[in-house]
C-alpha cells in the first residue's frame, strides 16, 4: 500500500506532481469558465479554515491581493463565532481538505445565515461541506492517509492561484500575464519533481536540525505562510518546537533566542522580498544560528552566507510557495524520521477534527 515508500506521508509528497496535474486538470477549465466567480458583486474576500488549510488560505490571500487586487481577510475558523457581522458583503471561501472540519462547517453556517455567497475548497467528494455551501472545488488531491497533509495542501495552494487567476482576468491580469501564470502552474510537476529528486540530499542537510529543541522558519511576503507551514509540519510530526516567523519581525523580539543551539530555515527567493531576506539571514548567521536557507538554482550570494542551501529552479515569485512547500516537507519528513518519530501517527493529532 506504500507503494516501497517507507511511511504514508513519503509516500504522498512524491505523489504531489501527479496531485498538482489532476488538480489543473479537473479544475482550471472549469474555474476559467465559471459564472459564480465572474459576478462582479462582492468586493472582498474571506478566506476560512484552521491548521495547515489556514497556511493555505494566506498564501491564497497574496496571490489574490497581487494577481487579482481584491482585498482578501484570512480568519480561523475556530475564531469565526466571535465576528461581528459588518457592511462588508464578501465572497466567503471555506478551506478544508477533509470537509469535515467542525469549526469551519460552523463558520459556513454562519457565512450562510449572513446571506454571503459560499465556496468550499476541500478534497473529499461528498463531505459535509459539500451540503453547506453554494459551490464546491475539489482540490482532486486523492486520498491522503499521512495524518500531515502534504498533497492535499500542495492543492489547496493551486486552487488558490487558479481562483486567483479566475479573479484577475475580469479585474488587472492581462491576457499575456495569464498566459505566463498559467504556463507557470502548468510546469509545476516538473519543477516539483526537481525539488523531490534533492530528498536524499535534504535528508544530509537536515542533521543541523535534528537535535535541536526548538527552530525558527523565516520567509516574507507570500512565502511567510509558507514557513509557518514549514514549522507546523516539523512541530507535528519530529516533536521540536519550530516558530514560523515574517523575517521583518526578528528584530522585534525573536532574535533574542537565537544562537547556535537554535537552527533557522529560511526561504530567499528572487522576489521582491529578497534583499530584505539575505539580511535577515545575515543578522541570524550573526547570532551563531546554524542556517539552512531554500533559495534559486545558483544564487551565490545566498550560498556564501548560509551553512547549507537546498536549491529549487527559477519559478515565478508569486508561484515559488509550490516548490519551497515540497521543500519544507522533506525537511520536516527527514528530520523526523531520524529521529525515530511514528511519522504517520503523530501523537495527540487525528486526521480530521470533528469537534469545536
Ligand atoms: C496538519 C493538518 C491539520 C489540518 C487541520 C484542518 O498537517 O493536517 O492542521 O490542516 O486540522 O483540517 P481540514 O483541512 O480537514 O479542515
């Protein structure tokens, strides 16, 4: 059943590039062409979910504020009961792989009695979600049985640049922009094949990580969510505490933890945030924290100031949580398995929370 792979969760992160395939594949035609999405009546979009799906829902809130410029709000849904009910009438977007989520079924309900339109972005065929909302995508991820999710949030994230895309083309994209957008998304298999084919090497490269107590994941802008995943995944399932962190906040407290017993992982990519980031690392490398940077195929300025780097290939900015996502996965799927953890059965976690 695990088709050789050692654990479920392995076994699901290689099965990403067919993931990410099947998902264009049932879906972008059809978002493209949709009418629920075309209507021009909300201005703003609400973004719900919990865990590793809320991840998802931030880095959706950039690719939509960048490719479509609608404000977009991300919400826990565990936090949803405490809202007030404003004047904002927005689309409502509920993210939720397993569509069983008790906390964000209550938030649709809610979402629903306030008369906003609904649409649920979940990997289960005929989850509950499915009866509350007025329309589903299916990330079409396939079954994911690893109690971290791996495929299926790599999913969420291309349902997030396809409604992002959808939104766009009405408002700011232009036709060339979608075209390279699209073409970006639909090389994604092979770029992610790229980063699986370095998973023996990130298993070398994460012995910095594997008896330290305690980690910071740093990015900026679309790929702070992705850290914050990053750390989640390691928290789960390798036991060490890691803190996802917007590398601007460092200087705001968190830099006092840091020395030689607290590695860093960092995303630096030739994006907008990139000089910002290589001086982030630098403040952190100056503070004896051990750095594993992510960065672009033969960036060397990253490479000199880091103590290992794992290179993913050029991809668009605003796409790069993709390939870094794959990455952060095999640093968190590594470090545990070297350090004897039940991979699959992370204590105290169940695949889907069915009480609030
Ligand atoms: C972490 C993980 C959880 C879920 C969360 C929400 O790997 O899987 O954080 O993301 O429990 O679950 P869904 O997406 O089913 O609503």
């Amino acid at each position: 059943q695990k088709g050789g792979f050692e654990h479920y969760m392995l076994k699901e992160i290689f099965e990403q590039p067919l993931a990410i395939h099947n998902s264009l594949l049932g879906n972008f035609d059809k978002i493209m062409s949709s009418d629920f999405l075309s209507s021009q009546d909300f201005s703003s979009v609400k973004l719900i979910a919990c865990g590793t799906s809320y991840n998802a829902s931030l880095v959706g809130k950039y690719a939509i504020e960048y490719l479509a410029g609608i404000p977009v709000t991300v919400e826990l849904a565990s936090e949803c009961r405490y809202s007030s009910e404003t004047r904002e009438d927005p689309l409502v977007i509920l993210v939720t792989q397993s569509g069983e989520t008790a906390d964000t079924l209550a938030a649709a309900r809610l979402a629903k009695k306030r008369g906003h339109r609904t649409l649920a972005v979940t990997n289960v065929v005929g989850s509950t979600i499915t009866r509350e909302v007025d329309n589903v995508l299916y990330t079409q991820a396939g079954p994911e049985i690893g109690v971290a999710a791996t495929k299926t949030y790599v999913t969420q994230l291309m349902a997030m640049y396809m409604l992002a895309l959808k939104l766009g083309k009405s408002r700011t994209l232009r036709r060339d922009e979608i075209h390279r957008y699209t073409h970006g998304l639909k090389s994604m298999p092979r770029t992610v094949s790229n980063v699986l084919a370095k998973s023996d090497e990130i298993s070398e490269a994460v012995g910095m990580l594997t008896n330290a107590q305690s980690a910071f994941f740093l990015g900026r802008h679309i790929n702070y969510p992705t850290m914050l995943e990053g750390a989640l995944k390691l928290k789960e399932i390798s036991y060490i505490h890691a803190e996802g962190y917007a590398a601007g906040e460092l200087k705001h407290g968190p830099l006092a933890l840091l020395d030689s017993n607290t590695p860093t992982v960092a995303a630096c990519v030739w994006d907008m945030s990139y000089e910002k980031m290589l001086s982030a690392i630098s403040e952190v490398a100056a503070r004896d924290s051990p750095v594993l940077g992510i960065g672009i195929e033969g960036d060397r300025d990253l490479e000199a100031i880091v103590d290992r780097i794992i290179s993913i290939p050029e991809v668009e900015g605003i796409l790069s949580p993709i390939p870094l996502t794959v990455a952060v996965q095999l640093i968190a799927y590594h470090t545990a398995r070297k350090r004897g953890c039940p991979i699959d059965r992370p204590k105290n976690l169940a695949k889907s929370v069915t009480v609030d």
